[in-house]
C-alpha cells in the first residue's frame, strides 16, 4: 500500500474479541497475497502476516500461515520491500544512489 492514508482493519478472535490492526502492506509472493499488518493497541514494532484469500462469496478473508517455509518467504519478501524502499528514500533525500 503506498498511498498515504493510514488504512486498519478490525479482526475478531475465536472468542469474539475485536483488535484494530494498521494495515502496514499487501504483497504478492509465489502468485498468492499476503496482508502484514500491525496492532493499533500494541507499542511493539511487530507486525503480523496473513494469507489474504477470497472465500464462495468473493469476500477477501484472512488466514494464518501454518508453513514456516511460507511464512519465512512472505516475512524474507517483506523485509526486502523495506530494504528498497529505504533505499528509495535515501536516495531521494541526497540525491545519489544509497
């Protein structure tokens, strides 16, 4: 997501509970989406991935990642978008490649 506005998402748990989540990015990795996301009550700078899938209804719903070999694709693909993107700044603040 690389507008401006801060985009957030309200989960509920298999107890019913609702967390607001800030909607950190959405990528794509091996042909599939994936939602990282990070707690609006939380100070830590964790974020979490989700799977993004759209159920019988067309409905994007949200799934965790049981593969740790997925979830260390997805996690591995998200840090080298930051990665970039900081770059991407450094360069545009001084003008020469960072």
């Amino acid at each position: 997501m690389t507008d401006e506005r801060e985009e957030t998402v309200v989960l509920t748990d298999e107890d019913g509970g609702e967390h607001s989540f800030r909607v950190l990015d959405v990528l794509e990795v091996n042909g599939k989406m994936y939602a990282v996301l990070q707690p609006v009550d939380d100070d830590r700078e964790e974020a979490v991935i989700f799977r993004v899938e759209q159920d019988e209804n067309g409905e994007e719903v949200l799934y965790d990642i049981e593969d740790d070999e997925e979830w260390e694709q997805v996690a591995e693909a998200y840090d080298t978008l930051l990665w970039e993107e900081e770059a991407d700044e450094e360069e545009d603040e001084d003008g020469e490649p960072a």
